[in-house]
C-alpha cells in the first residue's frame, strides 16, 4: 500500500514516504533528504541549529538517558568517562583490533582481550558501539522527524569504502535499532560521486578519485563508474589524520613560541581554550592572511605561510596516500574524470593546492564539504525510493543470506537489498580442541538469532585434521548469481578439505512472507540485539574463564596465597554472574575479573622475559 503524507509546513502532498541519507561520521553526522518540490537533496538544518550533529554521546552522570550532539560535546573535557566520542573506530571491532589506540580514549574500554566485539563501560552500564551508534542515529532521526513533520522509517546510510562486513553489518545493527530499516548501506565516495551528479546516467562512464580530509580521518578512493556500478578500485588513507592534527600542529607552535607548556598542563579550561583557539585560526586562516587573539597575557599570532608550513608534512602524507591509491588502481592523473573534495578540512587552501597539483587538475569543491555524502546518500535513497526512473536499478537480494555462529546467532554473509551477482565470504575456526567436523547452516532472513529465520541449508565439512580450537582456518564463502541461486562452499585451508551445496533461496516464498519477515525484524529489532549482546557476553565470558582457569594452574605458583583466594573469587562471581541472563551483571564480573588478574599475568609476563634473557646471556 503506497502512503502518502501532507508535508504540514509547506502543504504539499508527498505521494512517497521519505527515505532519507545519513553520513554517520566519526567526528559529525548529518542527515539529508529530497526536498520534494525542487527534488534536489538538501542537509537537514532542524530548527536552526545547523546541520551538523557532532558525534558524541553524553551520559549525565554516568545515568543511562543518554544527550547526543553539541551538548554532549560540552562534556568532554568534564566528564569524559561518560561522554562517547569516535564511536565510529570501535563499531564492528574487537579489543585486540584497537589495540594501543584504546588507551587514549577518554572513557573506557572493556579490556576482556579477546576477539569478542568491543564494549563501553558508563558507570556499571556496558555499551556496545552499535547502542551507541543507534543514539547518533535516533538523533537525526528524531531531528528529520521533525523538521519535515512526518515519520522517518528508511534510511541510507554510509561507510567508509574500507569498511569490512563486520562493520557494515555493525552500521546496519545501528540503524534498526534507531527503528530506521536501513535500506542499503553505501560507500561513502560513491555518495560523494552522486553528489556531484556523477553515475547518474547509465550509459556514462567515468573514474574519479574522492579525497576526504575530515576532522580525525582521512581516505581517498579511486572509483570506477560503469553502467550505474561504482566499483572502488583502490582506497588509502589513514584512519588518525585530520583537522585534529592541523589543529594540535599549531597549539605545538604557540606553546613552543610563548613558552606555554606549564601554565596549560596545570589548567584544564586553558587547555580547552588554547585548542579552541587553535581551530579558530585555522578556518580564519582558509579564508585571511594573518590570525591574531590574546590569551592568558600573551597576544597568539599565526599567519597563513607559517601555517602552511605547519601543516605542510601532514598534507603531504595526504599526498603520499594519493600517490599509492593511484598506484594500485594502475591508474595516472590523467585518467582521471574529476576529483572531489569531501571533509571540512578540505577548506583548507594548502591542501586544495596540494592535492589539484598532484592529480593534475583544479579539484571540485563546489558542493558544501560537510555535506557532500549526506547529500549523495539522499539521492541514493532518492534512487532506491524508485523516484529516479532513469537510473538503472540493479536486481537485489531481499533478504539477508547467513551462517549459524557460536550460541545460535546469525552471522550475516550477504546482507539484504545486496545487487547480485555477488559474492562474499568470512573464515571460521573450530570451538573445541581436536575438532574434525564443522556443521555450515545456512540460513535466510533479519534476525539475529537463527531460530527466528528460515533455514536453507545444512552439511557438514568433514576430514577437518586435528588441531587445537582456533588454529584450522575455514572459509566460508557465499557466491549468489545472476539467476538467484545460492553457492555456499566450506574450504578448510590447511588440508584443502571443501565441501559445498547449492540452493535457491527464493524458491517458495511469497513477497508478502518477505515483508512479513522484513516487519518482524523492525519489531523485535530490541530485544534481538538484546538476546545477541547477551549471548555474546556470555561467550566473552566463558573464553576468560577458561584463560583464567589455564593461567592459574600454569603459573599458580607466581601468585601469593592471597591473590590465589583473590582469583578464585572472581572466578566464583563470574560463574554465578553467568547464571544471570544479564550482560551488564555478566560484563561487570569479566571486567573485575580482568582488572583483578592483569598484574598477575603482566608479572608472570616480566618473569619469562627475564628468564628468557637470563637464558640468552653469554657466560
Ligand atoms: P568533518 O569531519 O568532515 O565534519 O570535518 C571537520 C573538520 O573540518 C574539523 O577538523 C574542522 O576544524 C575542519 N574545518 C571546518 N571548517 C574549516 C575551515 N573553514 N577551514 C579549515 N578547516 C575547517
């Protein structure tokens, strides 16, 4: 049934309901829609109080009613352990793949050291980033919402064209638990490119490079445009350079030049005033000569070619980035149909400059930087919406293709709405020492748990040699064709052990029965992610027992009687955590666990160093 909805504030009747863009940043996030009389996309600017949603999530001491956006963002110097910043770097990543970079966080980390998915601790509340995510998302939402007067259910939301699945399956996660059914998800250069109208028409071929400088990250890609497929040939980057760099380049300076080290480090609201200081000169800088403001008795000044040579090296690592993605795309510039620029630091004269002088062409900037993927996300929800009939649209899946994992839960392998012909594919491991069969069950549908979905399939790798848990590598790989039939293949890479089966997802099932499975999904989307955050507690749970259990009995006698009584009692508490159906009891007791048993485990650490040493001494 097609709906329609009375725009209140203009009258006009909207016969389609609104899908909108959302460019989910690390840094800001905005949201865009197709205004429907001009049909042209257009940021949303809620009541005044600009486009821009900066990415933070505050909690008010540490509650669980969460602020999102400018106000959050007044906290981060204040409260930093209850205000979530960057939530975008921990979404769809374990503990070891942050590695260093956890501890400079300003709030933590649940450091459980495993493979498992990264959570946030707010007080005794465990957060993963996809809850947190989903409140960035609820916000543009509820600001859409009420800047357009008519409910917002659909959205198309991007990535970074590096994000792997996991990743973009955590986005996904996000968007349905902020009740938006997120209809695809898109690359955020491919946005860009559909921005500047590029890939718009089918018969046009083109290759661009998209350099995005925005406020902690930096990529560029190389597209390829071809019959309304945007293929990225290449991407680089460096996923902590951006206008935050620029910005402590010239704090480095000023307290170098004034001799400002002491008065800063002893003031935290000196410190907050001499960044914001820092930024302040550097967009006056974009569009003036010289910048001068007093601070704490000195007059600060910085004209703009001390600046450039500021921030000269890090442009040029931009440039060297540039230099590769051209490389391994096989490319030169003069191949190239355009280059765009995304990301509020692409103001910045040096690296217009610097990146038109490399590629060899002025690079277009005539689009609002801030706005450009969100503006290309609105045209591809334009396009899905099927108010675009000039475009081509590509034969897609309906529904999400998967595998059973550990504790029944999907893992998706070919999410829905995907264009096929596709492929896609993940590896496992085994669970169990010397496990020599795998059961591969596949499976079709939005839910998070197997048993709510429709299972299609099941066989069993079998001839799997003998290994400890963890150690045989098995990919998994998905490849669905043109006709819709589905190929799922079971390869154990070590012995080269392979099964495989081939199905017809599709076959007896009505539209209305996929509509019906997409509506469940919506409407359980909560106390899906509940059961999966549970149930993935549990597993972080159970690996650090078992780790625990293993340390102790190899090293027990590093350890003093006490901090043996000690251990066995978090031990104790995290088994009697785990007859709980609490993941914040359950993560509470892994982290105490954890905090509890480090020194032991660094100190037992130091002893096969130095002995390790001692061994390698020469008499
Ligand atoms: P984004 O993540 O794309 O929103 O980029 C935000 C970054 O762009 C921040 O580091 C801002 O300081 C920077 N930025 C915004 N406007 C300007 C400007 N006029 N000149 C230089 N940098 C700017």
């Amino acid at each position: 049934m097609a709906k329609v909805a009375i725009n209140l504030s203009t009258g006009s009747i909207q016969q389609e309901e609104i899908i909108v863009g959302i460019d989910l940043g690390t840094t800001n996030s905005l949201v865009a829609y197709i205004h429907p009389d001009g049909r042209h996309p257009v940021a949303i600017n809620d009541q005044g109080r600009g486009t821009i949603v900066p990415s933070v999530v505050h909690f008010p001491g540490g509650g669980d009613t969460p602020i999102v956006g400018t106000d959050a963002k007044e906290y981060l110097l204040t409260e930093p352990q209850n205000t979530i910043y960057s939530v975008k770097r921990l979404l769809g990543k374990s503990y070891q793949d942050l590695g260093q970079h956890a501890q400079e966080l300003g709030y933590k980390v649940i450091d459980d050291n495993s493979e498992g998915l990264v959570k946030i601790r707010v007080g005794d509340t465990f957060y993963s980033p996809i809850e947190l995510s989903a409140e960035i998302l609820k916000e543009l939402r509820q600001r859409a919402e009420h800047a357009l007067k008519t409910p917002v259910n659909k959205a198309v939301i991007t990535v970074p064209a590096y994000f792997n699945d996991s990743q973009r399956q955590a986005t996904r996660d996000a968007g349905r638990l902020a009740g938006l059914e997120v209809l695809r998800i898109v690359n955020e250069p491919t946005a860009a490119a559909l921005a500047y109208g590029i890939g718009l028409s089918p018969d046009e071929e083109k290759t661009v490079a998209v350099y995005d400088l925005g406020g902690g990250t930096f990529d560029v890609s190389i597209l390829r445009i071809q019959q309304g497929i945007f293929e990225v040939l290449s991407t680089n980057g460096d996923t902590y350079l951006g206008g935050d760099d620029l910005d402590r380049a010239i704090i480095n300076h000023w307290t170098q030049q004034h001799q400002l080290a002491q008065a800063v480090a002893a003031s935290g609201s000196l410190q907050q005033e001499l960044r914001l200081l820092a930024e302040a000169a550097k967009r006056y800088l974009s569009q003036h000569e010289d910048f001068a403001a007093n601070f704490n008795d000195v007059v600060l000044r910085l004209t703009k070619p001390e600046f450039n040579d500021l921030i000269r090296p890090l442009v040029e690592r931009t440039i060297t980035s540039c230099r590769q993605a051209l490389a391994d795309a096989k490319l030169t510039p003069a191949d190239l149909d355009a280059v765009l620029l995304v990301g509020g630091s692409t103001r910045v004269p040096l690296v217009y400059d610097a990146v038109s002088e490399f590629f060899q062409q002025p690079a277009n900037n005539s689009l609002n930087p801030d706005e450009v993927v969100a503006l290309g996300a609105a045209i591809q929800a334009d396009i899905l919406g099927g108010n675009r009939r000039d475009v081509l649209l590509l034969d897609v899946t309906p529904l999400t293709l998967g595998i059973e994992t550990l504790g029944g839960l999907m893992d998706p392998i070919i999410p829905r709405n995907s264009k096929i012909p596709t492929k896609a594919g993940r590896q496992y491991t085994t669970s169990v020492d010397g496990q020599v069969n795998l059961k591969i069950s596949v499976y079709q549908g939005e839910r998070d748990l197997v048993k709510e979905n429709r299972k299609l399939a099941e066989f069993d790798l079998r001839g799997i040699p003998a290994m400890p848990a963890g150690l045989p590598k098995v990919d998994v790989n998905f490849i669905l064709n043109a006709d819709g039939i589905l190929k799922v293949e079971a390869i154990e890479l070590r012995s080269n052990t392979r099964q495989a089966v081939e199905i017809k997802p599709q076959y007896g099932l009505t539209d209305e029965q996929v509509e019906q499975m997409l509506m469940d999904s919506m409407t359980h989307a909560r106390e899906d992610i509940a059961a999966r955050m549970v149930i993935e507690a549990r597993t972080v749970a159970e690996q650090m027992l078992y780790q625990v259990e293993r340390f102790v009995a190899k090293n027990g006698q590093h350890l003093t009687p006490e901090e043996t009584t000690q251990t066995h009692a978090g031990v104790e508490q995290l088994k009697a955590a785990l007859t709980t159906q609490d993941k914040d009891t359950i993560l509470k007791a892994v982290d105490e666990l954890e905090e509890l048993t480090r020194p032991f485990a660094e100190r037992v650490m130091n002893i096969s160093i130095s002995q390790a040493m001692a061994g390698k001494k020469i008499e």
